[in-house]
C-alpha cells in the first residue's frame, strides 16, 4: 500500500494539540518537585516533545501568571536560575485535569 502524505505525523504541524499535554507535564513535574526550565526541556524531550526554550519559557511564564506555578530565583553557582513550584491552585487544577484525563484515554482507546 502506498503511503499518502497523510499517513506521515508532523510534530510542527499539530503542536496546538500538544500544548496542553505539555502544560499538564510541567505542571505535573512542578507539583512533584521544584523544575527549572532546562530541567524541563531535558524531561519533556524524553517523552519525545521537542520544543526550545522560546516555547517553553512563554508557557511558565503563563501558567506564573495564571497563578498556577510561582516562580523564584535560586543561585545555582555564578548564575541565577528561575525556579517554578506549583501553586494550591496549581495542585488543584492538575487534579481535575487528572479526571479528564483519564475520560479521554477511555474514550481514546475504546476507538482502538
């Protein structure tokens, strides 16, 4: 069978349906320890989301200023570096996107 241009995934292409997979991983991560962003960058590449540091640092810069992480600086030998915890709000949030989650993968694998 000859394979279409469809049949190929472009990770560019649907990065607007990752966007949100990806805030859930880093608020995931912030809510199970304190994360920095080339942390972040180096944990979300493992699980094959490769974005760069002009994508990530908007989107902890956003989910700051939703209040769902707070953020501060540390030193970390000569330099500073930003460190991100979640907030209660933070906490609450992931769980009730836990519980969406979890519908959605049902849904997503009844369909397999």
């Amino acid at each position: 069978m000859k394979k279409t241009n469809s049949d190929y995934i472009d990770p560019a292409r649907d990065r607007d349906l990752y966007s949100g997979l990806i805030r859930l991983h880093i608020l995931h991560h912030a809510v199970e320890s304190p994360i920095f962003g080339l942390g972040m960058l180096e944990e979300l590449a493992r699980h094959g989301y490769r974005i760069s540091p002009g994508t990530l640092y908007p989107l902890l810069h956003g989910l700051e200023k939703k209040g769902y992480l707070s953020a501060k600086e540390r030193r970390d030998g000569k330099s500073l570096r930003k460190v991100y915890r979640a907030t209660p709000l933070g906490r609450k949030a992931l769980a009730a996107a836990r519980i969406k989650v979890r519908e959605l993968i049902g849904e997503l694998m009844e369909g397999k």
